[in-house]
C-alpha cells in the first residue's frame, strides 16, 4: 500500500473484515488502488465485535468502512464513496465515461448475484445433484465474464483497460476463491485456462498488483475455512 | 412530465418496460424528476421484444433504458446512470454529499433485497406457512424503512429531504404494490398507517407528485396481476 494516502491524512479509515471474504478484500483492493491508508481490523465472525453490529445494525455483515467514526456499508457501496469521498485521492475506481460506469456496475453486481450465488451453492448446497447444477452455474457465469473482459478490456490487461478499476476490484475479491475451488471441490477447476483463458491470465495480472498482494488469501487456509462452512451448514440442516 | 427536456432534446431516450413492476417505475418516475423525456415501450413478458432480448441478453429483464440505441440495465443502475449522463438535465436523483449518497444507496439496495425478496415470498410462498413468514419479513422490512425516513427525512417531507430523490423513487416504485397488498392477500394492508405512519403519509405525498402520477398503477389491475403471477406459480410447482 501506498506510505502516504489521503486516508492517512484524514487519519480516520478503518475497515472492518475477515480475511476470507471477497466482499472484505475488494475493498482493502479498492483502499490500495487509491492509495488510501486504512486501519484493517478483523473480526470474529462466529463472535462479531459491538462496533461491527453497532456499525451495521441491519445486515450485522462485513465490510464496513468507518471513516471518521461514520460507517459505509456494502462492499460495492464502498467502492462508491470511496470515489466519491476521495476524488483528488489516487485514480478513481469507477470509469469516468457515463456509460463505462454503468457496463461495470453491471458486471459487478452480476458478480454479486449470479457468481458469488453459484459458488455458495456450489459449496453448500444439500445434494450433490444442487451442487452439480450450481457448480454448471458458477462456470455459466465465468463464460459471462470472459465475454465481459473480452469486451470491456479492448486487448489491455484488464476489465478497465491498461489499469485496474471497479470492476477488476469486484471480480478480483473472489481469486482467492477461484483458485482455492479444485482443494474444495475435488479437483474442479473454476479458473481453467482451456475454457476461460482470458480471466485466468487477468486473475494472474491482478494477483501480482501491489494493491493485490497479501490481500488475496493462499488456497490452503481458504480449503480449510470452506471445509468449516460446510460442516456448519451441514449440522444446521440436521438439526432443523 | 417535463414539456422539453434534455432527453428530448437528445432525442433518444426509450425504456422498455412493464406497468406492473416497481422497477420500471421507478426508473420512469426519475426520468420525470430529472425533466427527461423518453419513449415509453410497453413490453410483453410473456413474448418479450427481440429488442429487449438483444439490449439484455444476461437477465432479459425490464427495464432497460436505451439511450441512442445503448442499453442500460438494472433499475438502480439506470438512475445512476441519468446523473451521470444528464449532470445538467433537472435535479440530480442522488445527493450531492457522499455519505448521503452512500446511505441512500444502501436503503434502496435494501428496499431490492429485503422488502421485495419478502413481497415475491409472501406472494408465491409454496405453503401458507411461508406466506406468513414472508408476510413477517415484509412488515419488518418496513419497520426498517419508516425508521430509515425518520432519520434521513429530518422532519422533511421525503427521504430526501423537501424534495424527492434517489431512495424515493427506488421505494416509489413499490407504492402501486403496497397499495394493493390488502386486496391481494385477504385485507393484509402493508402500509399501515397505525404501524408506519411516516411511510404511510410519504407514500400519499410521494404519489401526488407530477413524476409519480399515471405511472403508479392502480390496485385492482395490480390485484388481478397477482392472482395471474400465483397461478403461473402454483402451476409450475405442481409439474415440477
């Protein structure tokens, strides 16, 4: 991250997290693409901290950007205020042309919806016949978003063109996940190069951005925090 | 609506939509806000418009707004995109300061997610049982809301403020619904004046507006809408 952001100057940008989760991620991508400073505090999931339910009294869910003690919530959202909080900070995070901004928001939210939906189903669905569909769900919407990148990227390396932006930020909280997907799912490949070349080489180029770096989380310990998920969900089904 | 507007005068401003859905509605009720005119195009649903299919080919959804020929999609993304595009074209939906937009943001999200999530459940709900949760999840999601516009509104008479903005018509679209709920679910009345007084009396002065009248449609036609939605609904679960 950058030494010296306007974050730092205003001396008041804190996030409240948990390293797994993409919605967390994209916004400390999105802090560090803007070169803002920002205190990162992670929390307990199973035990929410007073300030997370007090910060975000109706959906108790991280993240949550405190800026100045004032909580913004829902990750693209945040992505938002961030540009609209901090103009003169760092290249803004969503496109500058009117209709640019709204073909990313349309993308990220498909994201959110149709992908993020799948590859929770796919994890925790009841049957193995539910995971199968939504695993065929989860790659539908990885084809979508090859499309989207061939489209929007114009041959550049990424969703914005030559530089990252709001949608690479959007899609780029769930590379942990996608990498993690063959430990979890028995060998199956989400990021498969010979079906969706160009978002495996975008998810490499994206990885190795120091706004990136040590935010996405190492397949091993996300294969392990999935596998608790899945015991959850499946002892809460039991008992209902 | 507005005699000469921006719209008109870019000569390309068309939505195709549907008269029941709150979605479509509101994203005419900001184009009358803001001042812009547009062509309104009545879609099928159940034989949607090759133009529709072409300008939406992930969600095949209404509303879509086509400005000169370009599809814009999603309903919320739609009034971003009117700021964005027509900065000069009548009030801006959103606010001006970015915690307020970003609050406002967040409760139109929610009105998305949490109030019409529950309304689609408690409409189509497979059992009574379910019904009536969703029924509980609808009244709490409005309890949420009436204390959201006692502390956005300050006293004011819209979540804006003194004049409607982006939360209202987000919400505004849903006013033809709520109205109708008592016929549609056996004298259940959503906007209970006992139980939300504020929405109830936003949602008198919201609907007695120029950009709000002739688009909130009326509760018996929406009534009937419902009964044809539940029947569609029950038939597809007794033959799958």
């Amino acid at each position: 991250m950058a030494a010296a952001g306007a974050g730092g100057e205003d001396g008041q940008l804190k996030v409240l997290g948990a390293w797994p989760s993409p919605f967390v991620n994209r916004v400390r991508m999105a802090l560090h693409l803007k070169g803002l400073e920002y205190e990162n505090v992670e929390e307990d999931l199973a035990d929410k901290s007073e300030l997370l339910l007090a910060s975000n009294p109706v959906h108790k869910k991280v993240p949550v950007l405190l800026h100045g003690g004032k909580p913004v919530c829902e990750s693209l959202l945040i992505l938002e205020y961030l540009d609209d909080a901090f103009p003169g900070a760092g290249p803004a995070v969503l496109p500058a042309d009117p209709y640019d901004r709204a073909v990313a928001r349309f993308w990220a939210a498909y994201v959110d919806g149709k992908l993020h939906g799948a590859m929770v189903a796919a994890l925790l669905g009841a049957t193995e016949e539910a995971r199968a569909a939504a695993t065929a769900d989860a790659f539908a919407a990885l084809d979508a978003l090859e499309g989207a990148l061939a489209e929007r990227s114009g041959g550049k390396g990424f969703f914005a063109g030559d530089a990252p932006g709001y949608l690479d930020v959007a899609l780029g909280g769930f590379i942990g996940w996608l990498r993690a997907w063959d430990r979890i799912a028995g060998g199956i490949k989400l990021l498969d190069a010979g079906r969706v070349p160009l978002l495996d080489a975008w998810a490499e180029r994206f990885a190795a951005l120091d706004a990136a770096k040590g935010v996405i989380p190492d397949p091993e310990p996300i294969a392990e925090f999935a596998k608790v998920l899945q015991a959850r969900s499946a002892a809460a089904a039991a008992s209902s």
